[in-house]
C-alpha cells in the first residue's frame, strides 16, 4: 500500500492537469502576492500617523476595548494603578518588560512577573494580564500579540481583563503592515503564537445577542503612551 | 427515492411551515445584515477587495501541489509534525492514535467543522475518551446531541428558554433568560476544562505555504485556550486551506469576518507556527497537523467547480439563501448547510443521493453576490442537476429530452402540438401528470394564449 501522502500529491497533481478558467474579476488583475503593496480597496488606515491614531481610537470604541493616551511612562503607570483600584484587582499578572515593570511596581495589588513558569492555575486566579504588543493596527482597532514580546500564549487570553501597554509609534495603518513588520523583525523564526486581538472576546451564539467575555477576557485597555 | 431525499423532502416541508420558527431565523439574521452593510461601507471598494481574494484562493488552488508541499516544507521546520489522511477514517485513527501514544484522558475542542464531517466525537468516545466542544454554540449543540444548525452559528435557532432548561438539566445552574448569563455559566463551566485538558484540537482556516504557520479565526478566545494551555495541540485541516503568503491574509482576514458576521475582523485571528519554542514560557510541547483529503481532490479535479475549493466558511452564502431561511440548516442533513453544502456535498457524498439539494434553490444568485471569494454557487447549482441527469438520468429525463428533440426538429408537429396544447391546458391542471404533482399543488398554470407565438408574429400581432 502505498503511503497517504505520495497518494495524495498523486491525485492533486492528476487532478490539476487540467487547468480551470480564473475567476471573473470586476476590475483591472490584482497583484496578490508582494507584501505592503497598498490596498486602496480595503478600509482605510490613515495615510499619517494622526489620522492613523484617529481611525483606531474610532474602531477600538465601536469594539468596545477602552483606549487610554497618556504622555509618558509614569503617566502609564498611574493610569493602570487608578484602574487596579476602581475594579479592585486583587493580583495582576505580567510579562518582564521594560515596559511594564515599572507599571507593575506602581500597582496598588500583588504583581505577578508570569514569565518564568507555567502555573495554569495560578494565572486563571489573576484578575488582570499586563502586557505589551507587536503593533497596532489603526484600520481594524487590531493589537497583535505574540508568545515572544507578550509573555507567551496564556497571559493574554486567560486573567479576565487584559491591558495592553505599548508605545504610540507602535501603531502601523493596516494589517498588511502589520504582517510586513512581523515577518522583518522574526524573519524565519517567528514566534510560536502572533495573535490579532480586535476588542474583548465575544460571542452572538445565544440569539445572536452580543455578549462580551465569552472566554478571554471580558475588559480590553489599551493604554498607549505618547 | 433515496432516504436522503425523502428525509430532506419530510424536513423541508414540515420547517418551512413553521412561521414562528422562520421568524425567530430572520429576526436572529436582521443583525447581521445591519452590521455587515456598515462595515461593507467602510471597504474603499469591496468588488475590488473580492477579485483579490478570489485571485489568491486561486492561484493556491490552482497549484496545490507546490503550494503544500512548500507549506508543509516550513511547517516541519518550526517543529510540527504532519500528518496525511485521504478520508475521514484515516484521519480519525491518526487523532486517536496521537491520544492513545500520549496516554491522554481529557480532551478540549474548538470549533472545527472538519471535525464534524470526519465524525470525530463519536470515534473519540467510543475509544474512552473525554471530549469537550468548548464553542459555545458547540457546547450547546454538544449538550442537546445535535448537528449544527449553521457552520458559522451552530445554535441559532435555539431559544434562550431551552438553553437554560439544557444548562439547568446537565450542569444544575438556576433558570435565566439573560444570554449575558447563560454565557457566564458556560465560561465558568469550561475555564477549568481547559486548565484540565491534555490534548486541545482545534481547525484551521488558513494555512500559509511562505511561513508554515497556521490562521485560526474566532470570536470567543476558546480557540486561543485551546491551543494554549493543554500539553498537545491537533489541528485537522482540509488540504485546500493552502494559501501562498502571509500578505495573503490582510485581505482574507478582514472579509472573512464582514461577509461571515458584519465585523471588521473577528475578535481573535491566531497564527500558529509549531509547539512552545525555546525560551517562550507556556504553550504545548507537541503540535500536530492533520491535513485532510477526504474528497477534496475530487473536486479538484472537475475543472469547472473547482472554484468551490476557494471557500473560507465564511457563511455569507447561508445567511442570505431564502432556502436555507425558510427550511433551516437542520433540514439539510449535511456537515456544510446553505448554498456551499448543496454544491460541495455531492462531491463529498455522492451525486445521486444528495443531488437534490442542488434542486431546492430558486437560482436567485444571492449566494453567489454574498460569496467574498466570488465562488459561482448558483450556477454549480445547475451544473450539479446537469450532471445528475448525465450520470443516471430518469425514465421521465429520457422520455421527455427524447421527445422533445423529436418534435423541436419538426416544425409542422410542433405546431400541431402547439395547438393541442394550448386547446387541451384547462384540462392539464386538474389531470394528475407525473412528476408534475409536487409543482402544481402550489402553482395555477397560466390562461394560454388564443395564438402561437409564431401565428402572432405572422399576423404582426406582436
Ligand atoms: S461559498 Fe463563499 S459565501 Fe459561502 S461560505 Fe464559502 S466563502 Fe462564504
């Protein structure tokens, strides 16, 4: 008998001898294949970094996820205290970057650096996950997440509120660019996990009724400095 | 008749005439159709966002043999292990072996209708194991030991009413009519599943041949729980998944969520390139893909419907189908419902039993309109009744095509036939004609016209 595999190539290439018409395009041919050609047909990103950030803060409201701008570090770090406060987190989990540690320090609650072991149970009993991100993208209120620059693959989908920290300029138009910069800055050795989050989770399944906090988390901040 | 037909005939029927039911599927719908019209309209020109995404389901399509195997090329070097299985049988004793080799008990899944067409559950328990459909629509289709009802919207046409009895018989929480809450319950039912679980298995829905990386679409985050906390990950995946590049995605991405469910992306887009790495702290040790073929290349191989295998699942093509509003997924008797189930399911099944679905459609074209990746469904509709009459055409398809070219050729018989028939039509509606009775018990036949067509032309009567 021989193997599924060859088998399979087998058949596809049988299969493939005869070519099939491409589809009917209603406009002049795409060049589908080169990264961060623009895509003058998607919905927009901003051409600058101002209509940039205008776009997101307009998307990231319509998915309920709560943009927070602050001018520098120390305002991040109070900004999250405040937070820790007003929703009374007891223990908050976060990913060692020099980013967030000084947000950690500032926190009115038990800090957890998360990044060293992989205690399931532990970080389920977290009432918040702090980390940073990849990039941001403006177009779709996007953040990407990866196991390497957010403290692996748990952190951001299993505390209940999840905060992002990240720097204004980490803000790109559009999910092209998004995937551009992942593949420059990891080359052939991406992360185990890139993950786009695009607001808190959610579900319509009952009713198809919008229900925020399906499994990840219910809360979703953003606080971007600068 | 073949049982398939004779069921979806029984259901289809008994379905359409349920108004309250039908209503509930509309009023369930009217939201999405709200949303996806918005986000269409922040799309600068989504004909043009169509043509790229059908261009690049094409040339991977076209090329499957190169684009997999450059796929699979990468995939092994991030360190995952794959694994071929021409039909369903293959892949399930490939998923139960991985279970039985890692002595594993609990077993956690997110949404995967590859899962469903290959009966995994079923094979998983009869082995012993544990499994548990961590989507919530699953959870609840899982619980109520139903199909689902719609490949994207698994439960919705279940009422809240019966998801809290359901809730309250198998996990003995109290009654609410808050979806908010019913959510909850399900959320603090499954957290510790996950935490629990050694194997998590999840779909795919796109596989990208330049970094041998995953896409995993979702809403919820069980997908992302899935893949993060048990000790092995399995992914099943159809082998037309493929796509060429990551770039690919920026536009696959976005149309996926707005034509499927009126988002501007959904909540969770998840790229997965092998097991935990060196250095990361979490994730599982082992990865496996199991690549599926399962009928896919017989599709391949008819040239003119070989568009079918550019489907993302969005469920667009459902959401809009008058048939599939009025008579329900359920009806169907099919792992994939709507518009793409009755096209792709007699290449899946056979043709001679489920070519009937390609008759339940009234042509409209609003499949093929809703379809981001510009599939041609209505007419693979056609094409499919086409190639049942070629294949095994019926006493009734022999007599009539026959006669009919017999009489077409001859202009003086198809006058005299012109005439008796327009003499004798009053008459044909109250005669039981064979193969006619089902369209006429719901049809008045038109009054005939005094003259031939041919007779008014001449007379310049036109
Ligand atoms: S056929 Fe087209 S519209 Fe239907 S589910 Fe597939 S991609 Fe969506």
């Amino acid at each position: 008998m021989s193997d599924a595999r060859s088998d399979i190539f087998a058949r596809i290439r049988e299969a493939l001898k005869v070519k099939a018409p491409k589809p009917h395009l209603k406009g002049e041919p795409v060049a589908g294949k080169t990264s961060a050609v623009a895509k003058p047909w998607l919905p927009d990103g901003g051409e600058s970094a101002d209509a940039s950030l205008a776009i997101l803060a307009e998307q990231l409201a319509k998915l309920k996820a709560v943009l927070i701008r602050v001018p520098d570090q120390a305002a991040a770090a109070k900004a999250v205290a405040e937070l820790a406060t007003a929703k009374n987190w007891q223990k908050v989990a976060y990913h060692g970057h020099p980013l967030l540690r000084p947000v950690a320090a500032a926190l009115p609650c038990e800090a957890w650096e998360a990044d060293a072991s992989f205690e399931k149970q532990k970080l389920e009993g977290c009432d918040a996950g702090l980390t940073t991100c990849e990039s941001i993208v403006a177009q779709l209120g996007a953040i990407l997440v990866s196991s390497a620059s957010s403290g692996g693959r748990a952190l951001s989908i299993l505390p209940h509120v999840h905060v992002v920290v990240a720097e204004a300029g980490q803000v790109v138009p559009d999910l092209g660019s998004a995937l551009a910069l992942a593949k420059a800055r990891h080359g052939d050795q991406m992360p185990s996990m890139l993950s786009f989050i695009t607001g808190p989770s959610r579900t319509g399944d009952i009713e198809r009724i919008l229900v925020l906090g399906a499994h990840g988390p219910k809360e979703l901040y953003l606080v971007l400095v600068g | 008749m073949d049982d398939s037909k004779a069921i979806f005939l029984k259901d289809a029927t008994v379905n359409a005439a349920d108004g309250d039911q039908r209503a509930f599927i509309r009023k369930a719908l009217g939201g999405y159709y709200t949303n996806r019209d918005l986000q269409k309209a922040r799309y600068r020109d989504w004909e043009r966002a169509r043509d790229a995404a059908s261009m690049a389901k094409w040339s991977a399509v076209n090329d499957l043999a190169n684009v997999l195997e450059k796929f699979v090329g990468n995939f092994e070097r991030n360190g995952g292990v794959v694994h071929w299985a021409r039909d369903a049988a293959e892949a399930r004793a490939i998923i139960l072996k991985i279970a039985e080799d890692n002595q594993a008990k609990a077993i956690v899944k997110s949404k995967c209708m590859t899962s469903e067409e290959i009966h995994l559950n079923d094979a998983l328990e009869k082995a012993g194991f544990g499994v548990v459909e961590s989507d919530l629509g699953e959870f609840i289709q899982q619980l109520r030991g139903e199909a689902p009802y719609h490949f994207v919207f698994p439960c919705m046409h279940v009422k809240r009413e019966a998801i809290s009895e359901l809730f309250t018989k198998h996990l003995g929480t109290a009654p609410t009519d808050s979806p908010e809450e019913l959510t909850m319950i399900a959320r603090r039912h499954l957290r510790q599943l996950y935490v629990d679980a050694d194997i998590g298995i999840t779909g795919a829905n796109f596989l990208i041949a330049e970094t041998g990386q995953i896409s995993i679409t979702e809403n919820e985050g069980n997908a992302r729980l899935t893949a993060a906390l048990p000790r092995i990950h399995i992914a099943l995946s159809g082998i037309e998944k493929v796509v060429n590049h990551l770039d690919d995605l920026s536009v696959l991405l976005p149309m996926l969520a707005t034509a499927g469910a009126g988002q501007p992306m959904t909540c969770y887009n998840t790229l997965y390139s092998g097991p935990r790495k060196k250095g990361e702290c979490d994730g599982p040790e082992q990865f496996h893909l199991v690549l599926l073929d399962n009928a896919r290349t017989r599709i391949l191989a008819d040239p003119e419907q070989r568009d079918a295998l550019h489907c993302i699942r969005c469920g667009a093509c459902l959401n809009v189908c008058p048939i599939f509003k009025n008579i329900g997924g359920l009806a169907y008797g099919t792992t994939y419902q709507g518009p793409i189930g009755s096209v792709i399911t007699p290449h899946l099944r056979g043709l001679k039993q489920w070519n009937h679905l390609s008759g339940a459609s009234s042509l409209c074209g609003a499949c093929t309109d809703a379809c981001p990746v510009r599939i041609d469904l209505h007419h693979h509709l056609l094409h499919n009744r086409r190639n049942a009459t070629k294949e095994s055409p019926t006493l009734f398809d022999q007599v009539f095509h026959h006669g009919f070219n017999f009489v077409i050729k001859r202009p003086w018989l198809f006058a005299t036939g012109g005439r008796i028939f327009r003499a004798t039509l009053p008459l044909l509606q109250k005669l039981p004609i064979p193969y006619m009775g089902a369209w006429m018990k719901t049809r008045d036949l038109p009054k005939a016209p005094a003259q031939s067509f041919r007779d008014q032309w001449k007379n310049q009567n036109v």
